[in-house]
C-alpha cells in the first residue's frame, strides 16, 4: 500500500470513550486515534465499570502499541483530605505512561503542574469553558488542550481558534446535557449526588411540567420530557470542525457498552478520514442509545424544542435486535501505524527483514536462505505483494527497500513469516516503556499542606436581581451584588456599603457586551466583579476590577483557592456543594465565603426550557418547571442563558 491510500488519518484526531478494557479494544480497533478512560476514583463517571489499575496498565500498552493514545479523566472536585490520593494517583498514571490526563479542580491541576510537570493538562468539559476569554485563561495556565463546552457554536469555536492557540476538543457524537456541565447541581441538591463528584443520578431525563408567567401549562410532543436532550450527532458536520481548526473530535459515553463505542467510532472515523458512513452502521448509531432520533446541538446556535427526545419503548426494542449486528463492527482491526521496511534477498545468506516506525523503534528478523529459481525468479513485486497484507495487525507499510539478487526463488510462506515475526517483535517493542521521573515535591510533601481555618470577622454580603429588590434599611451589609447589566449610576447606598458587580456565568456572543458593562460599572464606583467562571476573571481583570471568586468556579479545596488568589481574587465563594466540615478546614489568605440564604442556581440552560413552550420572546423570562412530584423549581432569564432554582430557599 501506498501512503496516499493513507493520506488524511493523522489530520484530526478521534477521540473515544471507554469505561471497560473490552471497550478501549473496540475503540482502538475500529480507529479512534485516542481514547480516554478512568480509574478508580476522581472520574466524572464513578458509575461505569472503570479501570483498575492493572486494566490501565494494559489497556495504556495495548493502545500504545497500535498507535493510540490514551488520555485518563481525573475530573472531579478533589477536597483537602483527598489532596494526597489524588497526586499519589496522578504518580501511578505517568508510571503507566497515559498521554494526558483531563482536570476540572484548579487546585489539583495547579498540583500537577508543580509534581508532574511532564504531563500533560487538558481542560475538563466540566470547567464550562465556551468562549474565547475563559480559553485563554486557560492557555495562560499552562493547559494543553480545551474541551470546549456543547453549547459552544460553530461560529464561536472559529473565533476562539483565531485568537487563541491552544488545542481545542470538540464533542461530536452522544449523550447531550440540558445544562453546561459543571454548572449543574440538581442531582446534588435534591438527591444528595454530586455530578461535579462523579456520581450524577440524572434527574433532567425525568418528567417535568412548563408553567408560563400567565399559569398556562404546555404539553410537550416528548410527553413532558422538558429537560431531557436528544443525543448529539455531528458526523456531517465534521469537515467544518475541521476546517475551523479543532483538534479532536470526541465521542460521549464512557457508560456505554463496547458494542456502541466500535459502531460509533466506526462511523465518525468514516466521516474524519472523508467516506461514506455506511448504511448499516448509521442504522446502528440511530438504533443504539439514542433518544428519539439525534440533534446536531448548538452547532449553528439553533434553540428550541426540536432538541428534547427521551428514549421510548420502541427505541429500546430496536436496541435488543440491534445489539448482535454490532458485533460485525466490533473487533476489527484498524490499520494506523505507517512503518518502513528494508528486505535483502541474496545468494546463500538467509532473508532479512529490517522494520522500523515512526517512534525510532527498529527490528530486524531472518528467514531461509533462497534457492536457485528453476523456472520463473522472484522480483520485487512479488515481495511486496507478501509482504503488504498486513489486514489483522495495526500496521501498514508505508514504504518497502527490496535488495534482491536476480535468479532467486522463495515461497510466500516464508516471506508472510518474516512479516509476521517482524511484527511480533516490533510490537514487543513497543510495548515497552520507561516510567516518568516525577519532578518538584514528593506527595508526602502535599499530604501536609491541609491548612485550619482562621478566625476573621464576619461580613454579610446581600446579592439582589435588581434595584428594586433592595430594601431601605441595609444595616450590617457589608457589601451589596448586583447584575453588570444594571444600571448603577441610579444606586444611591451608604458608604458603608460596597458595590459589586456580578458576571454572567453564561457569555457566548456577547463578552464585548459585558466589557462595555463592566467599564460602565467601574466608572460609576464599582470596584470588584464576582466570577463565576474563568471568562469572568479574564473579563474583569481587563477592565481593572477585583475579581471575586463565585461559587460556579466550584472551590472545593485549598489548593483552589490557593490557585484563584494566585490569578488576583481578592474573596472566595465557596461551592455549597461543601459540608460545614469540610469548610473549617479550608483557609486563604483572602476571605472566604458562603451562601447561608437564599434560592440555590441549580443549573443553567443555553436552551430555555420556555423554549418548548411560547418561546422566551412572548414572556418577560420567568416560568416554572414542576417535577413528577409537585415539587416546584422557578426558571429565570438572563441574556443569553436560563438559570433554574431551587424549590425551597436555603
């Protein structure tokens, strides 16, 4: 085979999901470039089978032969007394020599590049990250890679793109969140399981009833499925991602069984490489998993009700027939590692074989000596022809050196043997590594950096959605929280009384917009911003205002506010996903706060769910969602995003 049949497959990579060693092999044999995992602990899907750490072991050398990459998801909120497992476990992934790992905890990134430095940091999904400011935060941390928020656009990514040079991660097949990850905590809230933990129980695939502004109930065409999205599906999509610079293009479902993941990385490697997906594979992917059909996201920045499915009784009976047809995907083998061949053929010295790849990795293998040809000699063609069924291995020849003596004859058998045995050993070699020597300080070293609170003097900081919500006597505020968009040269408060201005914690089309908001704060006496995600600090900072760490950035630990002090917080608000307990063991050198009265934000929408119903142009952008339960929660809208609360006031 020639290198042009090949041309193309290193341009993009694909990146695919396994929570079992037998789904890593159906990834990696079906054609994902890379594959991410978990272990353990401190994974976004405690649910899944996951890996041991002997099952990483293998899967790291399985990968590593053919090519592929393995990235591991070490993306959960870590607290102070997990600060040491999570850099022993970091210590055990680059002894088993994984490419990357995938961090949402600032802290513990900000520990890992200290510890280990050699590894490298990709941006969780869960850090929210859907523009360009929150990008270069990021790239100015020293993270590789970004895993680009589902709600982001296409427009939006080519425009982070030209601005930043960071890598960029794309989702581009499987399970879609209604709410941006790492922003939802109604599973935390009502059901006491910390999607930010690893241990999302789901709750938004439940039935929920719309109430509009004027009591007016909606019945949804899904049968009340308000809040459960379609599964995503981009494959006519790719060339555009490709084109507009990102780097990997990756597949949800690290719960999923092997048979999905053979037949969805099957069809989006189809895609990537430029060919047709085949009839039959796309009849799987719409057969196995997917909730009432699929949805191309917020790709062109469409909203409404179009997106929202749930899974039917007929979709999981065309599952059941469906299963055993993946098995004929399952388990092939795809051919992804050029490699280069010297052959020497010559009187009375036995065939040699030299094969080496890309990586410097080089073998050489002998066979039988040739014979004199009676009839017809062996010529390059022939060699070659032998020597280039390479089908069942993850190996392909990109180029093949024949030295051959004329009037020579040897069998085919012995030529398909030294490949064989040439493969066997380059395979070993492969196989091998050295482990990482970790640099900077040891883990004992981080066990200790647990720090006791102090005691400091208690503020009340009061957060208000508008003017009009502010009450005459303000006595013991402190400091009073408004929107950005307000318009702050008609507050008239003591001067006692603090000004600060809150960030949205959704900015897709509109960061120019907030700047403009924040300039027209801080010339109005504003002198501090809550940021409830990194955007927000790389806002704020621009505009000269103090950056205020907000719960959305889910401090958990120390180290994280370590991290935000670091990048100029002056105060932190601590994620209430936290216990009284382990708060008295956090400090900083900055106050810390929490939330003791109030509504909680449980999650925020890109897609309002009004949207299903009269749409958010005919309200004023307040409804209610009721759960099968009767229990209610308040929607509310602000620019381009939609906020759901709590039920009950904290």
């Amino acid at each position: 085979m020639t290198f042009n049949q090949y041309e193309g497959k290193k341009k993009i990579e694909l990146l695919a999901p396994a929570g079992s060693l037998a789904a890593l092999k159906a990834a990696v044999e079906n054609g994902a470039d890379a594959v991410y995992i978990g272990g353990p602990m401190f994974s976004a899907r405690q649910k899944a089978e996951n890996f041991t750490r002997e099952q990483m072991h293998a899967g790291v050398q399985y990968a590593h032969e053919r090519g592929c990459k393995i990235h591991v998801a070490l993306n959960t909120l870590v607290s102070n007394e997990e600060i040491g497992q999570v850099i022993e476990y970091a210590y055990q992934l680059a002894e088993a020599k994984v490419d990357a790992v995938i961090v949402q905890d600032l802290g513990v990134a900000h520990l890992l590049r200290e510890t280990l430095p050699q590894l490298p940091l990709h941006a969780s999904t869960q850090m929210a990250v859907h523009n360009t400011p929150g990008v270069q935060f990021l790239e100015e941390q020293g993270f590789e890679r970004v895993v680009l928020a589902r709600e982001t656009s296409l427009e939006a990514i080519r425009q982070i793109k030209a601005e930043t040079d960071v890598e960029l991660e794309v989702f581009v097949h499987g399970a879609l969140c209604v709410a941006y990850s790492g922003q939802c905590l109604l599973s935390s809230m009502i059901g006491g399981r910390s999607g930010n933990r690893g241990l999302c129980a789901q709750p938004c695939r439940m039935q929920y009833q719309l109430v509009d502004e004027a009591g007016r109930e909606y019945q949804n065409k899904t049968g009340q499925y308000l809040l459960s999205t379609r599964d995503l599906n981009m494959i006519h999509h790719l060339p555009d991602l490709i084109r507009a610079g990102v780097t990997s293009l990756k597949i949800e479902g690290r719960m999923k069984r092997p048979e999905y993941v053979a037949a969805a990385v099957s069809a989006v490697r189809s895609a990537a490489d430029g060919k047709p997906v085949s009839g039959d594979t796309a009849e799987l992917l719409s057969g196995i998993f997917s909730r009432s059909g699929h949805t191309d996201g917020y790709y062109n920045n469409a909203l409404g009700k179009d997106m929202f499915g749930t899974r039917t009784e007929k979709d999981a009976e065309m599952t059941a027939k469906m299963i055993n047809q993946a098995h004929e995907i399952y388990r092939r083998e795809y051919q992804r590692v050029p490699v280069n061949a010297n052959l020497s053929v010559k009187v009375g010295k036995p065939l040699s074989l030299t094969v080496w790849d890309d990586d410097g990795n080089s073998v050489t293998v002998s066979g039988n000596i040739p014979e004199t040809a009676i009839s017809r000699a062996v010529d390059r063609d022939f060699f070659v022809s032998k020597l280039d069924k390479t089908g069942g291995t993850p190996y392909y020849f990109d180029n093949i050196n024949c030295d051959i003596y004329d009037g020579l004859s040897v069998g085919a058998s012995a030529v398909s043997e030294l490949r064989r045995q040439g493969f066997e050993k380059l395979t070993a070699l492969r196989a091998k590594y050295d482990k990482i020597r970790a640099l900077g300080s040891t883990v004992a070293e981080y066990e200790t950096r647990v720090f006791n609170g102090t005691a400091r003097p208690i503020k009340t900081v009061a957060s208000f959605k508008n003017i009009t919500q502010i009450p005459e006597n303000l006595d013991g505020v402190s400091a009073v929280v408004l929107p950005c968009e307000t318009d702050f040269s008609c507050l008239h408060l003591p001067d006692s009384v603090e000004i600060i201005a809150d960030i949205p914690r959704g900015i897709l089309h509109t960061a120019d917009k907030v700047l403009k908001q924040l300039k027209y704060a801080k010339d109005n006496g504003v002198k501090a911003a809550v940021c409830g995600t990194l955007a927000a600090f790389t806002l704020a900072k621009n505009v000269g205002l103090y950056p205020i760490s907000g719960f959305g950035m889910n401090i958990f630990n120390s180290e994280s506010i370590a991290t935000v002090e670091n990048m100029g917080a002056v105060g932190t608000v601590l994620s209430f996903e936290m216990s009284l307990n382990d708060i008295s063991h956090l400090s900083g050198k900055t106050p810390l706060g929490i939330i003791t009265y109030g509504r909680l934000p449980l999650m925020i929408f890109r897609n309002c769910p009004n949207k299903n119903g009269d749409g958010c142009a005919k309200c004023s952008g307040c409804a209610e969602l009721t759960d099968r339960k009767g229990v209610t929660f308040p929607v509310m809208c602000r620019g381009e995003f939609s906020e759901m609360l709590n039920s009950r006031p904290l």
